[in-house]
C-alpha cells in the first residue's frame, strides 16, 4: 500500500512537536517516576533504588498532609466561587444591558495579568500597613483602612487559625463513635489564610468562567425560552429546566480548567504568603519546589511531583473519557 505525498508531508511537518512531546512531557514524566524510587537526596545524583521509601517519607511528614488538606479547601472553594460569581456576571451580560462590551472587558481584564502580580497586588491590599518591597509603596493598612477595620483584629493573609469542628459540637462525639475522630484533627478543617488566596484566585478567573457561560447562554435558541414563556413558565423555572440543563457541558468543562488550575497552584501563594503562618497556605507545588531545590532531596521531590501527576490525572482523564464517550454517540 503506497502512501500518499500528502500525508508523507504531513507527517513530516507534525514529527517534530511528535518528537518535542515524546521526549519533553512523556519522557520526563517516567524519568521523574523513575528519581522518585531512588535515594537522590543530595546534589550528586545517587540511583540507589529504595522502592516506595520516599513517597512513604512525605505521607509521613505533618506539613504534606496539611497541603492536602489546603489543597481540597482551595479546590472547593475557588471552584464554587468562580462557577457562581461566572454564571451571575454572564446572566447580568445576556439581558443586553448598556456598555456591554465596557463590562465585559473589565471583568475579563484580571485574565490579563499573570498569577505573580495578581498576588503582589493583593498583598498589598491585604497586608495591614507593612511596607512593600520594591519602588511601589504599599496601601496603608490596605483593606483595613479602606473599610475603617482595626488591622489587629482582621489579620488577613496572618491568620494562622483553622475553623474545624470543635469538640462541643455533636458531630464531634458521633465521629468518634463511629471511629472517625480523625476528622476532629486541628490538621482538618479551612485555614483562615487560605481565604485570602482563594480570594485573589477568584478575582482573576471568575472573568473568565463569565466568558465561558455567556458563550453558552447566547447559543440557547431563544425560540425555546419564548415556547416556555407561553406556557406559563417563570424565568426561575425557564432557567433551571431549560437554561442550566443545557450549560451542564460548560460547567464541567469550566471545573476541569479550574480543578487542574488549583491542584498545581504555586506562584499565587508565593507571591501571597508564601507557606503562611503554620503552614496555613502552603500548596504541594511550593513544597515541591522546595525539598527538590532548596534541601537537595530530589528523590522525594519527584515522588511529591507524582503524587501532584496523580490528582490533575484524576481529574482530568475521566473528563476526557466522558467527553470522548458523548463525541461517539453523537
């Protein structure tokens, strides 16, 4: 069977992105995969296999479970804020209000700006009256002077609490019955610092989220709104068993883009708070970067970079399984 020159060309033309991702994604994956078995913990490369000894060694460490934890919070609420604040701007934008595209542009600007100076400027805003570094000065007492708050009492991106259920609430008791008093752990709970960089976080995609919702509301066919309206149909009802029914496919796809987002969150929090107060905003990513290039423990720093692999694959490929699957049946 001959080939045609057409698809010898395009064959050609595609090797070399082939190549570059064969050898710059998927081989350094294994090649990561393969140093996070081995003893590598100094500068000089050491490839003593020692099996799954590293990945046991940072399970074990208090600070990886705490950004487990700091993960999941995030994760949580970065997703719901960013998917309701996205589907209220969008509805607000599709009843055709004056200077449409004047607010559509503001609420797209934060995706203008990269995630270091979305944290610097928030920084600046949050942090209550230290100077900023650099020839920028910072807001004086930011937030807190802006809304007449006593800097003290409202400590932002300082708060080293965690909100988890105390032991005088009922829950408290029936999970230790049930031999679930883990849960109760201080570790548990939502770090009052994290909120912070949850809140930055929404600012700059919640635009974004906008864009994708609005797309999907203006390819509604208005025959179907109007079809409903004439039977008597509220614009609640028209929405939810109309409108949200057929936004479910943005949905999770604006959830896949924001879940893989927070699972590898790094520069935002570095810009922020770097690991915070008790480790309160600390990510995998940042602890990543730190045990692979600071203390040398690159073994260990490979097992943190698969254990991260894992949680973006989790999310990521049954989303395109599912999508693959509904790309079959249509």
């Amino acid at each position: 069977m001959r080939i045609s020159r057409d698809r010898v060309s395009a064959l050609l033309v595609i090797a070399p992105s082939i190549l570059a991702v064969a050898v710059f994604v998927y081989g350094l994956i294994f090649w990561t995969g393969y140093i996070s078995t081995v003893q590598w913990d100094t500068l000089r490369p050491d490839y003593t296999p020692v099996g799954i000894a590293n990945y046991q060694s940072i399970f074990a460490q208090n600070r990886f479970l705490m950004d487990i934890r700091n993960t999941i919070v995030f994760t949580i609420f970065f997703i719901s804020a960013s998917l309701t604040i996205g589907l209220l701007l969008a509805n607000l934008i599709d009843r055709s209000i004056r200077a449409e595209g004047l607010f559509r542009n503001i609420y797209v600007f934060p995706m203008a700006v990269s995630f270091i100076v979305t944290g610097v400027v928030w920084k600046w805003i949050l942090s209550p009256g230290q100077p900023a570094s650099g020839p920028t000065p910072a807001l004086p007492q930011g937030v807190n002077q802006l809304f007449g708050l006593d800097p003290a009492s409202n400590r932002w991106l300082t708060d080293a609490h965690v909100v988890f259920i105390g032991p005088d609430s009922p829950i408290y008791g029936f999970l230790h019955n049930v031999g679930l008093g883990f849960l109760t752990s201080p570790n548990i709970g939502i770090p009052i610092a994290l909120l912070s960089i949850v809140l930055a976080a929404v600012w700059q995609m919640s635009g974004f989220v906008m864009v994708l919702y609005l797309a999907g509301l203006r390819a509604i066919p208005e025959e179907l709104k109007e079809a409903a309206r004439v039977d008597g149909c509220t614009e609640w009802r028209i929405f939810r068993h109309i409108v949200f029914p057929l936004l479910v496919p943005i949905t999770l796809s604006a959830m896949i883009i924001l879940g893989h987002i927070s699972l590898k969150i790094y520069d935002l929090t570095v810009a922020m708070s770097g690991s915070g107060p008790g480790f309160a905003t600390d990510t995998p990513a940042l602890f990543m970067w730190q045990t692979t290039f600071r203390d040398g423990q690159f073994g260990r720093g490979a097992a943190v970079a698969i254990v991260m692999l894992v949680l973006v694959a989790g999310v990521v490929v049954p989303y395109l399984v599912w999508n693959r699957r509904q790309e079959v049946e249509v």
